[in-house]
C-alpha cells in the first residue's frame, strides 16, 4: 500500500503516529528502528508527540537494523551514536531493551548469530521501519543479497558509500564494512513501513514499483510482504505510475 504525501514533515508525522499508535496498542512491542537523515524528521516528530502526550516505554524493545564495523558507539558517524542523538537520550525506554549490531564485537560472526537470534527470541519485529538506499538497498542489504540471509557482515558497495559520504568529513574515512540484520529478519516483521523522500529517491521508488521481487533489488523483498506499506512525499513519487495512486492518500 503507498502513502503519499505533499511534503516531508506530513510523511513524517504519519509515521511517527504510526510507530505511537503501535506502540500505545502493545507496550511490549518490538519495534525494528532505521537509521540514516529519511529518519531524522520522523524521530523528531515522534519525540514531540510523546513530550505532549507521554507513554510508558519502559516495556517496548528495540533492534536497530545495521550499524558500520570498526566505528565505535562515540563515533558521530556510528548508528549506535546517531540513535541516542536522535531518540534513545530522550525516552525511558530501558538500555537493556535496545539492541544494535556491535561493530566493535571481537567475535562478529558470533555476534551476528546472536544478534538474529535475539531478535527470533523475541517472536521477531512488531513493527520494521526502513529506509532505502539510492542502490535499493534496505540496512545494508545491498544488490544480490540473498533474500534468505539473516543478520550478517556486508561490503559496502561503492555508490553507498559515495552516499553515505555526506555524513563523513573525508570520503575515505566511511567504513568499507557493516553488518545488516538479514533480509529474511526483516520479512518476518509482523508490519513493515518503508518511508523514501526527496529527489534524490525518485529513481528507486520508480525502479521498485516496476521491479519483479529480484535479488538484485533488495527492497523488492518487501512485495513478498502482507502488511507493507510505502510512504513518500511527492518529490519521491514523481516517477511513480498513476496506478500507484490509486489507492494512496
Ligand atoms: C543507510 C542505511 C539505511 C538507510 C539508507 C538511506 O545506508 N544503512 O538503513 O535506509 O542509508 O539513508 P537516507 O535516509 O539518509 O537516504
């Protein structure tokens, strides 16, 4: 199902009461969280709707879907860094109900393992929320990643990290590595919302649309899907067919 909306913040106030009526209909939810700046308006909505009306979080659980290997968790550029910036600093959810891939992990196959296992443990996600790479990519499950695979180690392909660039004061400096929860850890979320705005994913929202589910794009997992639902503003949109309107708001 698409949802489209005229600007970034309606997208992200959508989404945002999303992830507030989910977590106020069960408290103990678990939700899969995203990183990246798609995210950075929606945690900033979600934040202002809990200062107004605030919910006990004492219960929910999170996993966070990827985190870069060799930054550690005071790196500005780490996912583990950015999360508390943006949300985990100002909510009561309690530290040992907030998961992240461990870039730092001595072991990272082991840490992967228990990293899905965890989320398995759990009955899986509530709720995922995702973002989408310019390349398709959904964490960082990038093109040809088996749509089988759990949470795992990836090579970060050229164009993501050229992406990802912005956030780094030198280009050579954005991690060649990260780890990603799995395609397959991802499917199994009871609900998944991918949120995609701006010019910059116009091409890719398009290239989905049309797309037959096919590894070598990873987004085009999520058709499998039964409870997705796609979110875009306008500019994201703009090359979508009129069909996908149809039932849009
Ligand atoms: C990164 C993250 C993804 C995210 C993507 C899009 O590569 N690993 O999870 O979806 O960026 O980021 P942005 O919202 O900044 O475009």
């Amino acid at each position: 199902m698409y949802k489209i909306f005229d600007t970034v913040d309606e997208v992200s106030l959508y989404t945002a009461q999303r992830l507030l009526e989910k977590i106020k209909a069960a408290p103990s939810a678990v939700m899969g969280l995203a990183t990246g700046s798609t995210m950075e308006p929606v945690y900033a909505q979600l934040l202002g709707a809990l200062q107004q009306s605030p919910v006990d979080l004492s219960q929910l659980t999170t996993f966070n879907l990827d985190e870069y290997i060799g930054l550690s968790a005071e790196h500005p550029q780490s996912y583990n860094y950015y999360m508390c910036q943006h949300l985990f600093n100002q909510l009561n959810i309690p530290k040992h109900n907030i998961h992240l891939p461990d870039g730092l992990a001595s072991d990272i196959e082991a840490a992967c393992l228990a990293y899905s296992n965890a989320i398995q443990t759990m009955g899986g996600m509530d709720l995922q929320l995702l973002g989408i790479g310019s390349n398709g990519h959904i964490g960082f499950n990038e093109p040809q990643t088996c749509f089988n695979s759990r949470t795992h180690v990836v090579e970060l392909s050229e164009q993501t990290r050229i992406d990802n660039g912005r956030f780094f004061v030198e280009q050579s400096e954005v991690p060649t590595l990260a780890i990603t929860m799995g395609i397959k850890d991802i499917l199994e979320a009871k609900e998944i919302i991918l949120v995609a705005t701006g010019r910059n994913k116009t091409d890719i929202m398009a290239q989905l649309f049309s797309s037959e589910i096919d590894e070598r794009l990873p987004a085009s997992a999520l058709k499998q899907h039964s409870n997705l639902t796609i979110v875009l503003d306008r500019e994201a949109a703009a090359l979508l067919p009129e069909q996908a309107f149809k039932n849009a708001v």
